[in-house]
C-alpha cells in the first residue's frame, strides 16, 4: 500500500508509468494499467519530494529535493542515479525538462532558477543563472516549440519570461494579487496560463 503524501507527480511518455514523489523522500513507479507499485527508489533527498520529471524518452528522471538543494538525475529504465547536480542556495521547489531531454530547469526558494545540462550533471557554463525574482521560484515551464522560452512563476506575485539561451529576462508579467502557485506555457511560447493562491479570481 502507498500511504505517503504525494508531493510531486509526472507520467513517462509510454503511458505505462506514473511517477510520484512522496513527503518521505522517496519516489514511488506505478503501473498505469494495473495500479500496482512496481518500484520505490530511496533518494539522497532528507525530505519531500518536490519535483519529477521524466524526459520525452523515456530514459532520465529528475527529482527536486525540498531540504538538500539538490536536483538527481535518475536512469528511469534501471533506476540507478547518473548525477546529482548542485549549486542552489536553498530548497529546490519545481523542475521541468526542456522538449528536447537535454536541459532540465529548476526553481528555488533562493529566488533563482537554473539551467542544467542532463548529459554533463552541471550547470552549462554558455547559460547563465536565471535571476529576477524578489522571493522562493515555486514553479517552471518551457516551451515546446520555441525551446529557448522559460517562464518561471514565484511567491512575488510575478511571473517572468526568460531567453534560456541569453539567460535575459524579457518580459515580466503581473497582476496577480497573490503568489503563483503553477504554469503552463503553449507550444510556440506565445501565452502562458497561470494560477494563484489568493482569495478572489485573477
């Protein structure tokens, strides 16, 4: 049985698999079909699991940690770690994968989100740190279309439209009255949609 509070939830593109991080710091595979539990990997992370995503191959997990600052690189076929990949200041909040599996992108509550390179398991040197944000990042999106489009949504109330190639910030998007919960951007980049924790509609 699965009794653990699901933090994070993400599906492998075979639509065979449901991939879930748990409060205890573990992650938990679902048969899609079945609803079984067919695997639990223990992580390095000490608490939550905040983020998991698998790439549009089937072949990485990444998972975010709430307490360690770090984001894994899982391999999702044999479950075994590939890299651990440092360099935030504080709890990881949100991942998301770029369409191509090569980058991942993370936010914080050190106020930034960053760029990471999944073959190298570091922060590729031509992207630069993405920063703008007053408070913690609490959720990431790319384009699919236009890869280089990240759109990063904080506690600030604010959601900012980056250049992931130039690590420039293009456009920064307000008007929410209460902090930015999730996003989701289409595939050519061109809107985005977001929802807030606040008491009346935005």
């Amino acid at each position: 049985m699965f009794w653990n509070q699901v933090k994070s939830i993400t599906l492998a593109g075979d639509n065979q698999r449901a991939v879930a991080g748990g409060s205890d710091g573990r992650v938990y595979v679902f048969d899609m079909h079945s609803g079984c539990l067919v695997r639990t990997i223990s992580t390095s992370h000490n608490a939550e699991v905040t983020g998991v995503k698998v790439t549009s191959s089937d072949d990485f997990l990444i998972t975010a940690g709430s307490m360690d600052s770090l984001v894994n690189v899982w391999q999702l076929n044999t479950h075994e770690l590939h890299s651990t990949m440092e360099g935030h200041g504080g709890s990881v909040t949100c991942v998301a994968i770029s369409p191509n599996g090569i980058f991942a992108i993370s936010g914080s509550e050190d106020h930034t989100a960053r760029v990471w390179g999944l073959t190298l398991g570091m922060v590729v040197s031509v992207f630069k740190v993405l920063v703008g944000h007053t408070d913690q990042v609490t959720c990431v999106a790319v384009a699919i279309t236009n890869k280089s489009i990240v759109v990063s949504g904080s506690r600030d109330a604010n959601l900012i439209v980056w250049d992931m190639e130039t690590g420039e910030d293009l456009h920064l998007l307000q008007g929410h009255l209460g902090y930015v919960t999730c996003v989701k951007i289409a595939g050519d980049g061109s809107i985005a949609v977001s929802g807030v924790y606040c008491r009346s509609n935005n």
